[in-house]
C-alpha cells in the first residue's frame, strides 16, 4: 500500500542569527501535522514541535533578524514566527488594519506590512513593527491614484528607500512604482518588470569572481541598496530602467538564493518521498 505523502503547505529559510547557519524550513498539514528543518551547513533534516495553526500558502514568508514570519491561514489574525536558533514557533499580532493582500517584507531590517486598502480611497499603506514585536507604525501611506479595474487583486511589495526618502514599490502587475513623499507623487518607473527578491540575506553572492573588483554585484537586498545610493532626484526614469533592465540581463548566470533553496527542498522532497513508498 502506498502511503499518502502530503503537500507542503508552508516553507521558509533564512539566517540563524546566533551560529551563522542557514536552514531551510517546511510544514506539512496532511495527513499529519508536523514540521522539519534542514540545516544547509550539515546537510540534515530534523523534526521540531509543529505550528500551532495551519499558514496562508500563497502568501511569502519573510526572515528577519533570525525569525521567519509566516501570515495565518484562516482568519488572518496573527502571524506566526519561528525562531531559527531555538526553533520554537510564537504569535505575533497583526496591525490595526489587514487586507487579504497584505504581504509580509523585510524591509529595512524590520518587519513590515504591505496592506493595500480601497476605503475611501485606493492606497497603500506600510506597517513596520518596534523590535520588541509588540507595537506597529504606519510607516508610508501612499494614494495610489491608479485605474485598474480590480485593485482587490492587486497586491505590493516595497523595494527600497533611497537617501533622500524617497520610496520604490512593486505590484504583482509587474510595474515599478516611486513614491516622492515630500511632495505626495507617485509615478510608474516601468510597467514591465520583475522585481529581484528583496531577501538580503543570500547563501551566495550575485558577484561573480571574475568581477569581484566591482560593486555591481552584490548580494540580494544590498544590490538594491547599491541602486538606490545611485538614483538621485535628477536622475531620468529611463536611467533608472536601464539599471534594472541590466540586472534583468545577468539574473539567467547567476546562482541566486531561490534557485539554490527550491533545488534544496526539491532533492528532499523527492528523497523523503521515494523513502515513504
């Protein structure tokens, strides 16, 4: 008889802050509820104590400061957090307002909400928490001006901000927005773009050896850092797409975090399964 092997309903990597290593986690919800943990630095997979509630699958998690954040599943009233390094799980409240589209960031080593919200009119507004985990603050809150015909299918994630305050946003429509704070504008960088990850802590560098004299290829969110120190409020839109498009250009030669966890939890996953049969 041939077990029935269950679908992973959540996963997530990231940095254990205290020894360095950097673990791959996944959760199962059927038939059974638990969940594993795989070290990258030995190569080995363990059983932890299961989350207390099942986790939103279409929906990224997040790692900051050695936790991984995961949104809930159902009623979207918490959000759950595993430590790395004690690999214990813990709630964390949500902020006053939520949507079904909100996104969880590392944004600017904090954690943070992206919550998109249409009363009484269409914006976006960005929550970040203390670091006690205990209070939100409405970081940026940006009308959107935008005239899509389904904004409850439209969701964002920031990019980066830049010295002078000035903020980068993505939608998954592929379009790169700016939002000026100081004078309330907000204009549309490009409307055909994928956005790297804004995960800053890689297992291997974007810099390939044979250019590691330069600083074009750093890593993960310190790239996007490297742009953004660039991209003054002179610089034309066209400058700024030409950057991206560059980034476009390299992303199919070089190993990047996503890649190498997928290629990870799909050899274990396949072992694991071949071993249940």
């Amino acid at each position: 008889m041939v077990e029935y092997f269950p679908w992973i309903l959540g996963d997530g990597f990231g940095k254990d802050q205290v020894n360095g290593n950097y673990k791959v986690v996944r959760m199962f919800f059927e038939p059974k509820l638990y969940c594993e943990i795989l070290d990258v630095s030995i190569g080995e997979w363990w059983i932890v104590n299961p989350p207390p509630y099942r986790v939103d699958p279409r929906k990224k998690s997040v790692c900051v400061n050695g936790s991984i954040y995961w949104l809930e599943m159902l009623d979207g009233d918490n959000i759950l957090a595993l430590d790395l390094h004690t690999e214990k799980f813990r709630d964390v409240p949500v902020p006053p307002e939520s949507s079904d589209l909100d996104q969880l960031v590392n944004f600017q080593y904090s954690l943070a909400i992206a919550t998109p919200d249409t009363v009484p009119v269409w914006n976006l507004v960005l929550w970040t928490i203390d670091a006690q985990e205990k209070t939100w603050s409405m970081t940026y809150t940006i009308d959107l001006c935008l005239r899509d015909l389904e904004p409850s299918k439209v969701w964002f994630r920031p990019v980066a901000v830049c010295k002078e305050g000035n903020f980068f946003f993505c939608d998954n429509k592929k379009r790169l927005f700016k939002y000026y704070p100081k004078t309330n504008k907000l204009s549309c960088i490009s409307s055909d773009i994928w956005v790297i990850s804004d995960f800053d802590e890689n297992l291997v560098s974007l810099r390939p050896s044979s250019l590691a004299s330069t600083s074009e290829y750093l890593s993960g969110f310190n790239y996007q850092y490297d742009v953004q120190d660039d991209v003054q409020d002179n610089v034309k839109g066209s400058q700024l797409m030409e950057k991206f498009k560059n980034i476009k250009m390299r992303i199919p030669s070089i190993l990047i975090t996503t890649t190498l966890v997928s290629a990870i939890l799909f050899h274990y996953f396949s072992v694991s399964g071949r071993s249940r049969h």
